[in-house]
C-alpha cells in the first residue's frame, strides 16, 4: 500500500491532475474531497502523506506550475487556524518543483511559494502542487500531464534528503527555487516571507523546523529584516541548529 494519497475537488486544474493521474496508474491513490482542503479536516485514511492537487490563483495571471507547504505565520485568512503551521513534506515540493524545472511547459513559470493558508492542524505532513494562475491553465492538458508526472515520480520515494527550513524573500522565493531545483542534497519544507518577519517568534520558528524536519535552516540574508533575521538566528544557535546563507549553497 502507497504512503501517499491524492487529493483533489470539483475544480478544473484538480480534474485535470486527477484525469491524467488516472492514465498512469495512479486512480486508486486518489481521494476526492467536496470542499477547498484549505477549509477541511483532515480525511480518513491510511496514507501517511497527502499530496493536493490543485488550483493556483495570482492577480497577475502568469502561467505557473507550483508547490508549497501550508500555515499561517500570522491570521489565518484562508482556513486553518492563526500562527500555526502544517506538518510538510520537503522530498515532495522538491521532486515536483524539480520535475517541472527539467521538464519546461512553454510559456509556463516554475516556483514555490512560501507556506501560506490552511490546513494547519492536520496530523499528517501535506502540501499543494498547483497549475496556475487562470481558468485558460488550468485546462491545458499537457499542464495536468506534467502535474501527474511530477506526482509520479514523488510517489517513487527513492531519494533522501537533508530536510531544511528557509526564512526571507518574496513570495515566490526566488533565492529558494535554485537550492529546490539544483542542489542535490537540500530539501526544503516551510518558507517564511520577509512579509512575515513581525510574527516570527521563538515558538514558531522552532514549529517550522520541527514540521519540516528540518537538519538545517537557510536565510536570505538581504531577505529578512534585522530584527527578525537576529531572532532567527538566536533562534536557531540556542537550539542547536546548524543554519546556512543561500548564498552558501
């Protein structure tokens, strides 16, 4: 029996994913859910790691292909509970975002995000792999291929990596994309913003390591303010954990 299972909803990228997960062998890890898994508790069942596929929205609608994990550094404004974090699965946002990386969609954008909205309470390590950013992608079917593929190849399992926790930079993290695509030892799991710099507290920034996994933390260091890169840092030597500039990796 897999350790993963898939979820997805009623919504045109999910159905895509799900579709073209179906044609490779994949059906029987799927578990469709009524309602957005940003707003849900978690489903019974004996998997040990959720995988969601799904929808990304931006303003901008720029085609994009997407994992993050999911939390809320701050209030909780898309489910979940406030200043509380998902347990998360580093092996997996890697392997996709490594996948989409090594296999180009034209026209298409390849990133994570930082962790960002609910679910925050589950027991089991999730996280989002996403066809953005409008209804025009989420319906192509080469994007749902590439998506199943990905899944595919994170379901294979057979890598092992030192698990890693970062801190700084834009939303679509940038310094942290290259480490996830192109180091060959570091996965990375929770990511906190520059944006989230006022909610980093001792307590959370220990929940991030300790729901990541985490052997190691990564700081952009120009992508965090003073104040919150001097309480990370305090942080992370009181307890002991070895941390690293991006620009080291």
């Amino acid at each position: 029996m897999s350790k993963f299972s898939i979820l997805y909803r009623e919504d045109t990228a999910s159905l895509n994913i799900f579709e073209h997960c179906s044609e490779i062998g994949l059906k029987d890890l799927c578990l469709k859910v009524e309602k957005e898994v940003m707003f849900i508790d978690e489903p019974k069942s004996s998997a040990e790691v959720f995988i969601v596929a799904s929808s990304h929205f931006s303003s901008a609608g720029n085609p994009a292909l997407v994992t993050h994990p999911t939390g809320n550094w701050g209030k909780a404004e898309l489910g979940g509970e406030e200043r509380n974090l998902s347990y998360t699965y580093p092996a997996g946002q890697k392997k996709g975002l490594q996948q989409f990386a090594q296999n180009p969609l034209e026209g298409f954008e390849v990133s994570m995000e930082v962790t960002h909205h609910g679910p925050t309470k589950w027991k089991k390590p999730l996280f989002f792999i996403e066809i953005g950013s409008s209804e025009r992608e989420w319906k192509i079917k080469k994007a749902g291929e590439l998506v199943a593929s990905a899944i595919s190849e994170i379901i294979d399992d057979s890598d092992e990596y030192d698990n890693a926790v970062a801190f700084g930079g834009t939303h679509y993290c940038p310094s942290f994309n290259r480490i996830q695509i192109e180091n060959p030892n570091i996965a990375i799991g929770h990511i906190a913003p520059r944006y989230a710099s006022e909610f980093l507290t001792e307590e959370i920034i220990l929940e991030a390591v300790t729901k990541s996994s985490a052997e190691i933390a990564i700081i952009d260091w120009k992508g965090l303010k003073s104040e919150a890169r001097k309480k990370v840092l305090s942080t992370l030597e009181a307890s002991g954990i070895e941390w690293k500039k991006t620009s080291e990796l």
